[in-house]
C-alpha cells in the first residue's frame, strides 16, 4: 500500500507532517539544514525582532522533570542578519524539498508589521508570527496573545505588510482561548499554531531557595504540557475553519496521532529534540508511518480530526 | 520525573593553579568522560559551561576572565556552588600504536590532565604540550608530570619553556615519535592549527571546542558550529 | 534541635503543614480519619453541592504519564447528607488535633451562600469555596474562579452566609491569577488555595480515536503541574496578604519545601496519593522534617517565602 | 512518562457459560494475581471493573447485568475492548495444612477460577462451593472439575445441586476436613456471611469486596469500605 504522508499547509506542500518548533535548532543555515535531513517536514527559525537581542543571562532552560522551561529571552541577530540566514538555509533545504518558516515577534504592532515587510525579502514559505511569548508584551505589559483585540491587531498589521501565508501562533495561557483563535482568524491569519509554552512556571532550587531560571519564570513545554496542547487544538480546530499546527509535548508516533486526530494539520516538534536530538524527527515520521500502516491509513486525512466524532 | 536540576555541592579544597587560575574540589560525585562538561551555577549571579577535570570527586579548574568566574573566585572553601551535568561527548580514548599527543592551550590544559589520567591508567604513553601567552599562565604541568607523562612546555613571549606556539613544538615531536592520536583543547586559533597539523601529518586527532552555551541541553542552538551544537555533539570533535 | 512543623492557617493549628487536597479521599469520616493518622495536618472533604449528584460517567480518572486527568463531575451526597459526615468526621479527627476543611461548590452565588450556611451547622474548622471547578459554572458558561467579579461576588457571598474562615480555591486556568486573588481577598477570603486542576485537557486514545475521559476534557494535576503552580502561589503571595494554601504536583518533601519557599503557609497534596497511597503523607511529612534538621532550621516561617528574597 | 491509559485488545474467543455470562479471552496479556481486576472500557459507552479471570492470554468473564455488560455481550470475535491494570489486591496464596476453600457465588466464581488454577498449580487440595441462585445462573463447575478441585454446587432454588447458601455448605464442609484458608467471591451478603463463618471457627479467610469504582487508582475515594478502599486495598481484604 502507498503511505503519504505529506501535508498541505496553505498551499506549502511539506512531505511529512512534522514540523521543527520555533526556539529549538533553528539559530543557523546548516541547522536547520540538518534537521530537515533528519526527517523534519518543515522547519522554523528562532523568532526573530527588528534589532539584536542578547536574550536573559544563564540559567535559562533547565530539564526539571515533565520536560523544560526556559526563560531564553528571545536572543536573536535582529531582522537585518536574520534575512541572511533564511536566505542561505532557503537555498540549502530546496533540493531536499523541505519549506521554511521564519518567526517574527516585535514589540509593537508596527514592529511586527516592519519585521514581517523586510522578512518576506527572504522569500520564506511562510511566517510565522509569534504573539506568545512572555517577551513579547502589547503596550498593557502583557502577550499579544493574551487579549483578542492585540492578538487581531498584531495579525492585521503582519497580513497588510506580506503576501506569504502568516501562520499566527498562540498561548494557552488565557482564559479562552477559542476566542483568540477566532480573533486571529478573522483578522486575516492563513494558519494557527498552538501551543507555545504553557504558565509560565517557576522552579525553586530549595537549597539557596532562589527560582532557578534567571528570569525567575518560564515558560513550560515537552511531555507535562501534552494534555493541555491537544485540548487547545481541539477546542481550536472546532472553532475555526483555517489549518492549525499542533504543537506541545509531541515526543513518538502515537503523540503525533493524537495532534492529528485532535484536528491538527500539521504537528510542531520542539522539547522533544532534548532526549532525542535532531533525529528524533526522523523516529516520530517512521513511527507515524508505521502506526498508518499497521491501521491501514494511506494518508494523514483519513484520521485527521476524528476525535470530533462521537 | 526526577529531570536534571542542578545540585548544589561544597567546595572543600581551592588550589591556585597560577595568578588567573584556581582549581576547585567539591564534595560531589560525577560519572564523566575526559571532555565533557557541567554548568555551573552560582544562584543570583550567572551560570557557565566548564569541563569536569575531575569526577570523583568532582573538580573544575576555572580561570578568571570576566564576571561569572570572578565570583567563583571569590568562593572559600566551605562556600557552596551549583551544577549539572555532565553533558556533550568527551575525549574517547582511541587504540594505536605511539604517543598519545596533548595540546593544551591555556585552561585548556584542565580537561587534557582529566585525560591524561585515564591514558595513564590504561597504560599509555603521553605526551602533553602546554602552552601559553606567558609563564604566569602555565596550568598544571607539575601535575601532567607527577602522572608520568612528558611534559613539554612552550611560551609566546618564551619566559617559560621554548618560545613558540603549542602547535609548533607538536610538529617536532610529531616528526621524532611516532603519535597515535592527538588531542588538543585551547582557543579556536590554536584548534583551527591543530586540524592543519593532523591533516598534513595524516594523524587522527580530536580537538575540543567552545560555543556559546545557554541550555547545554542540544535545544536552543546557541552553541552552534556549523550543523554541530557543541554541547551535544561535541564539545570533542574528531577532526584529520 | 526541636523541630515545629505546625502551622497557623486563619487561627486554626494544623499540626504539619501537609493538608488533603479536595476530592481525593474525602468521601468519608473513616477515610478522613485514616489519613489523619497517616501524617496529614488537615484533611479536606469532597467538595460537595446543595444536591446529591452522579457525577459523570466513566472513565472520570486516567494517569496519563505526568500525573493524572480528571472528570468525575464533583458526584457527592449533597449537602445534608455531607453535614452528617463532617459531624462523625470531626468527632473521630478532634483526638488527632488535625482540622478538617469543608469544601463546597453550588451552580449561583445564592447556591454558594446556602450551603456554606448548612455546611456550619456541622462546624467544620474552615470552609473552602471550590470556585474553580470546571463543572462549576457561572451564569455565562465558564466557572466562578475565571473572572474577578464572580469570583469575588461568591466570596462576598459565602462571607456573609458563615462566621467560619473561608478558604477560596483559584483555578490556573486564567490570563491573571493575581487578579483573581486580589479580588476574592478583598471580598473577604480569609486565605486563597491554589490551584485547582490545570487545563482542562485531553488524552486521545489512539486506536479508537476518542478521547479516553467521557467527559472528553478534564483538570490535569500531579508532578506535570508542579512549576504552574509554585508560579501561581509566589505570584499570587507577592500580591495578597492573606495565606496561600499551595496545591499542584507536589509529591516528596522537596516539593513541600518548593512550596513553601514561594510563600505558602500549608501545602496541599492530592494526585500523589495515587502513587504513594496515604501513606504518602507520613512520608512527605518526614522527608519535610529531615529536610529541616539537615538545614538547622526549627520552624517553617524560617524559610517561607525566601524564594521572594533576591 | 508513559502512564497507564487503556490498551486496545482483540477478542479472540468468546464462551458462553451460562445464559447471562460470557468469557471472553483477549490477545493480550498481563501480569496478575487472581482476584485483582481491570478497568474495561468500551469507547463510547463507559468503563467498568471486571476481575482478570486469566492473564496469559487476559480474560474476562462478565455476566450482563446493565447497560455496559450488555453492550460487552454484543460484541464479536475480532472485535476490541480497551482495559487498563491490573489494579488492587489479589488473592494471596497461605500456606498451611488441609484443603483450600473456595466460596463463589455468582459471577465471584470467575476469579477463585483463576485462583484455583494457581493453587492447583502449586499442588494443593482445592474444595469449590459454587452458589447461585438457581442452575440456570451456575457458572464455571465443569472448569473447576477440570482443574481436579473437588466441586460442591448449590442452588437458593435447589435446581442443581443441594438447596441452600453457599456458607452453609461451607460450613459443613469445614466440619468433615480440615480446611487451611477460605477464600470468597460474591455478593456483600454472602461475603458477610463468610466472615461470621470463619470468626466462628477460627479460620484465615480472604474475601473479594465489591466497591463502585470511578478511578481505580485510589485517590477518589468512591470505593470506600470504612476507612478501606476496595481499589487499592482489596477487593481482596482478610478476614476470621
Ligand atoms: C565546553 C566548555 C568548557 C569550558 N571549560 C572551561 C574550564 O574548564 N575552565 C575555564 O576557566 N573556562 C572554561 N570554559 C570557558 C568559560 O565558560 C568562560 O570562561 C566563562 O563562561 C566566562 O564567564 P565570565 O562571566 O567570567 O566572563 P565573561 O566576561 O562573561 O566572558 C568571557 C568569555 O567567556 C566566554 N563565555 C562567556 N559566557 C559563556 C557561555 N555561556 N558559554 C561559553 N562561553 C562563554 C566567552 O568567550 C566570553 O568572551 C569552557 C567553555 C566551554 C564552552
Ligand atoms: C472488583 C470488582 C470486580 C468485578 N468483577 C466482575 C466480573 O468478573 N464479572 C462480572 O460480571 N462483574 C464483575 N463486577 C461487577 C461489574 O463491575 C458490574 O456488573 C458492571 O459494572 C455492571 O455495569 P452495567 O452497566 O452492565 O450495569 P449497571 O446497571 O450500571 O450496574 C449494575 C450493578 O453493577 C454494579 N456496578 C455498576 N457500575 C459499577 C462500577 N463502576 N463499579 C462497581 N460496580 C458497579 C452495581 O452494583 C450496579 O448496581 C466486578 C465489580 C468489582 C467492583
Ligand atoms: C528553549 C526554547 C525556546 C523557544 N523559543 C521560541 C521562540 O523563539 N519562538 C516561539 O514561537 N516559540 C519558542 N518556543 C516554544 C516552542 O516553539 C513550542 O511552542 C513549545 O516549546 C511547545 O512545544 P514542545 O513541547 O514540543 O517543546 C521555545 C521553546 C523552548 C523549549
Ligand atoms: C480525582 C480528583 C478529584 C478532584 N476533586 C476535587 C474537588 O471535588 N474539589 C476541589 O476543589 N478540587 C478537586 N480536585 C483538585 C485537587 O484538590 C487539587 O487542587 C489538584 O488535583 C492539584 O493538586 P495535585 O497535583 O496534588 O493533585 C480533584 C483532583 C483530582 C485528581
Ligand atoms: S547550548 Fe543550547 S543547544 Fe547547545
Ligand atoms: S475507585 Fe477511586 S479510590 Fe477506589
């Protein structure tokens, strides 16, 4: 039996459904150029902002148990170098047929909209706009993603500044989040990934009763944050009509599945990188394929979304 | 769920190795390569990445360049630091006939001694080249010798041992032993030398290398060179 | 060294600082009892509601793999039958000096106010106010605890309905806790306990396709939870100034410490039952003490909170 | 972090031992003491404790009672039903002098079916009582017959076997043998009865509780028998 795995994510055609997470490997050409090598269906590049940032001062992961947390501080070269990068690494991944996503944050809604404009030069597959995360805040101190109205701004502005697809990501930290998903999708967003890190969460070291992470708190990701991640696609895929990437605590096959029958088009893979190293890709795609075989799926829309059926 | 925090430990003993250098023995265990390293945290201040130079007990030689190390220094015995690890791939001890070659650079002379001490103890013949700017900065070759092996000291500025670059003086030894392998730890220019040297000598080599760690966990990427992160596929890499 | 591990919670002396967390275990007197004398300092009942309720339909509980999920959709006696089991409760628990705390939910304000009113005919030596269960729902859908007014309009509510200290439970699942616990501290909370499940989330099982709870999503808690909640209790303890019961993932006395650290004044244990039964109290409890004497410290309020500290 | 969510199982055969129970044996297997149970879920409808008649292949032998059971009873061969356990404690196996007896009624026979496999195993006397309420609702004699345990029947209607309660044909066994245990499954009656059976003649017992279970997992305290929980404690609890 023929198994076709590939996936269509806005008219981007990737060749399996597994998608490299922003924030994990994706700092260099030749990085992203191995992970795409080891199995990944897609990659996406660190965030990046309009200027250099040296990110939050050390320790700033740390494995505490369920998997991370980490308060990196969203180090990155800045827009300028960044277009470099993606050039390079666009180039690179062409004959292995693996499409790019470049991940934008700013701190305003201006900012995002200029990082999008000068990203696009590039000419990735598509961007990624990250909302989500905790050092990224709207003018109230607090995530874009965290308020309808900034969340839809953010994404209005980005969807007038290019003509790639945006893929709009989102937290979970909110106290609906079906109501941002709407928001975003109304106000222009191609696709929706969700979740980023979960909390954000704290770990105290009780021998110099100090919080870990330089930062104090982080945000939380690997397999703790699965259960929270399949129930934010689900909730997500039922309210919207866009494609949504699944990400959150995906480590196997069978953690795959389960994004994909939540309704997830495509699955992000980023903490589980930490145990299994850049050929964790290349496992999850095996597995994944070896669970439609033994089920008899030839492609992935055979059971995508069947967890909406009663 | 019992993850990898760090652990905190007691210093129990602080050698000064020499003006910048000071070497630190902790009441803890570690199950290391010769190579690999730990994070080392000082909670409040800052944590960095710096080889085991020993495991049992657990034992870091950390030289004074800028902040992080300036507060280590300033520990007393007693005091107590943080760390977890060990993490990435160390020196792997390879079979051959000769000398087992070793290039250390600066404090790169602390992981080269860990290493000596297991060829040592297998039974290898050593060779360990030590190099630096100036005598002030030697590290450690009173130890390097007390192992057994031969010592070899070279300065840039030729106030101790000959004058010359550590690379240098491992092409004439090159050249008068035969050399199994060589393994070399130090600043990027001196590892950069030693990669030219093994290729046109046809030795293997391994060299350890540094790259900017944050989580010393293979996520981040911040440790990258080229499709390499550091911290998990090196910070020994096999070159020649 | 003498070692103090009692603690104050609103007046009452609870003999270590260890208490039963809500719905687990608290189905009745002899249940209580026995884990009193497994080394709890307060035990809480069931919460319980002004009917009897079924619950929902199995599966109501899983362990998923970083802790566990659950939906039993709060099934208890309803309040009359429950004043019976507080009464026989108390009497067995009053010879072990372990208080016990009542927990109750309703489906409107007025509910609330009227079973606090019976519940105090029992006497139990606090009251605690599950706002925060997601089977607990304000008039527009969502629980009491997801919103600053109603959750404060219930503890304005239950204040005036009882002369006992109230407890007011939070749930995580909000974009402010702070908010939330400013709120219900300024109607009237004698202390705020945090935090209920997390979520809710979603565990699919693969081979069928559905979702393996039959309420589909449930509140996830135990070790996967741990950092979302030292998080919210050190925040929520920066912003209040009456005491925090803090409850989420905490099974060993490092955990206990961890809490602690971030302020609170007891901690509550639940999920780690499942895998250290009740003994696990016993347990936590001396791992806590050994912890204290191998660190010179006598009594809790020697380290509490130093996490704040920098 | 692999947790214990329900695996899917195929049925591989079905038996029908009565008119309202069947056996069913999955390809699956487990590792359990009889008297420990299972939760069986079938998606959709609910999930149910049912005792592990066998591990190696598993199986189970329901009797159908309600919504659920029914639903169990309509399936096929091929089909699959998801199970998760085994869970709480099982039959423990005493040593000591005379015959091992066991007291079934009702479907309780299923899981001393499984005990007296491992105790005929072991080489010891067995002495079966089963009890029903009448012939139609008997279940498993023949298999214990197999097994080589002497079997005893007894009907509250006296269509097979003697008429009368198990216990008291208990009883009169244990006035003819010396017996070393009493083991017992069925309903709280029953059980009660054989608890005041071995007080009054001074006998180790272990009897099989029910209890409504939600969790399974002990922390729901749904099950709970005094300060007991039949999920984690029991279902097997000592008696006498
Ligand atoms: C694998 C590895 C092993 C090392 N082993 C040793 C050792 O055994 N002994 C020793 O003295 N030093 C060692 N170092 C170097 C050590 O990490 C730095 O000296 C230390 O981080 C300096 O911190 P600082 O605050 O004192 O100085 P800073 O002024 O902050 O930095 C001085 C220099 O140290 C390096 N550095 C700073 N932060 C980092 C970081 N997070 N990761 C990597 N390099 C950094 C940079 O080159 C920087 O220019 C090792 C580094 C690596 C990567
Ligand atoms: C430890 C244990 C082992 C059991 N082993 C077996 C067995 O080997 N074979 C067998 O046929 N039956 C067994 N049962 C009983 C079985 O669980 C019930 O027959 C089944 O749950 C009935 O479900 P239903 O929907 O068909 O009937 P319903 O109409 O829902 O219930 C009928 C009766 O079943 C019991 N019951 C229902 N739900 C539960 C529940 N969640 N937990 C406990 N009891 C319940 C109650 O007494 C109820 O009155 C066992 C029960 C327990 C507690
Ligand atoms: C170390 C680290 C750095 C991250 N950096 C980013 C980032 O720059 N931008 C972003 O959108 N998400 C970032 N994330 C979030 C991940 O992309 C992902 O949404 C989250 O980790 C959940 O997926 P996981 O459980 O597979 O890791 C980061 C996560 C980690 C662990
Ligand atoms: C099976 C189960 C039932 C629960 N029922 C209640 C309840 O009735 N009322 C309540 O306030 N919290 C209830 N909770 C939440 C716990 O009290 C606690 O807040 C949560 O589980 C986090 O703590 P833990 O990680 O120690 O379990 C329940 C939790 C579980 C696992
Ligand atoms: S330090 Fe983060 S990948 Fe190496
Ligand atoms: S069924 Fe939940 S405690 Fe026994």
């Amino acid at each position: 039996m023929s198994l076709d795995l590939s996936v269509d994510l806005c008219g981007i055609r990737l060749p399996n459904p597994l998608v490299l997470a922003s924030g994990i490997l994706g700092t260099s050409a030749p990085l992203l150029e191995r992970v795409a090598r080891c199995g990944a269906g897609a990659v996406t590049t660190k965030s990046c902002g309009p200027a250099p940032r040296a990110g939050h001062p050390n320790p700033t992961v740390i494995d505490w148990g369920g998997g991370l947390i980490n308060a990196v501080g969203l180090p990155n070269p800045g827009v300028e170098a960044e277009v470099e990068i993606i050039a390079t690494a666009i180039e690179q991944l062409a004959p292995l047929g693996v499409p790019l996503i470049a991940s934008i944050f700013a701190e305003t809604v201006a900012g995002f909209a200029a990082v999008a404009e000068r990203i696009s030069t590039a000419n990735p597959d598509l961007i990624e706009v990250n909302i989500s995360c905790p050092n990224v805040t709207a003018e109230f101190g607090r995530p874009f993603a965290l308020d309808p109205a900034s969340a839809a701004q953010v994404t209005a502005a980005v969807r007038a500044a290019t003509t790639l697809p945006i893929i709009v990501k989102l937290s979970p930290n909110v106290t609906d989040i079906v109501a941002i998903a709407r928001a975003v999708e109304d106000a222009g967003a191609d696709a929706i990934a969700a979740i980023n890190t979960l909390g954000p969460g704290m770990v105290i070291d009780v021998e110099s009763g100090q919080p870990i992470l330089a930062n104090r708190v982080g945000g939380v990701s690997g397999p703790a944050i699965r259960p929270i991640a399949v129930r934010c696609v689900y909730d997500i895929c039922a309210a919207v009509s866009v494609p949504v990437v699944g990400i959150g605590g995906v480590t196997c096959g069978r953690d795959a599945v389960e994004m994909l029958m939540a309704g997830a088009t495509a699955v992000g893979v980023g903490s589980a990188v930490y145990q299994g190293g850049p050929e964790v890709f290349g496992h999850i795609r095996d597995e994944l394929a070896g669970w439609m075989q033994a089920h008899d799926y030839a492609s992935l829309s055979e059971f995508r979304g069947i967890a909406h059926e009663r | 769920m019992s993850g990898n925090l760090p652990s905190a430990a007691r210093i129990v003993s602080i050698t000064e190795e020499n003006v910048r250098v000071k070497t630190l023995v902790l009441n803890a265990r570690a199950q290391a390569q010769p190579g690999q390293f730990a994070m080392v945290w000082l909670p409040g201040a800052d944590e960095k990445p710096f080889s085991i130079v020993d495991d049992h007990p657990l034992t870091f030689t950390i030289a004074r360049v800028g902040p992080f190390t300036q507060q280590v220094h300033a520990l007393n015995v007693g005091d107590r630091l943080w760390w977890r690890g060990p993490f990435g791939r160390g020196f792997e001890i390879v079979e051959g006939n000769g000398a087992h070659l070793l290039i250390g650079g600066g404090y790169g002379a602390a992981p080269l001694a860990f290493l000596a001490r297991r060829l040592r103890a297998a039974g290898r013949q050593v060779i360990a080249i030590i190099g630096a700017k100036t005598k002030a900065e030697l590290l450690l070759e009173a130890r390097f010798a007390a192992m057994g092996c031969t010592v070899v000291v070279t300065t840039e500025d030729g106030s101790a041992g000959g004058r010359g670059l550590a690379t240098d003086v491992a092409r004439d030894v090159a050249h008068r032993e035969r050399v199994a392998t060589v393994y070399a730890c130090g600043p990027e220019g001196m590892l950069a030398a030693v990669e030219r040297l093994c290729a046109e000598l046809h030795l293997p080599g391994q060299v350890s290398r540094e790259g900017y760690m944050r989580c010393g966990l293979g996520v981040c990427g911040s440790c990258h060179h080229g499709p390499w992160l550091v911290c998990r596929d090196g910070p020994v890499f096999t070159v020649g």
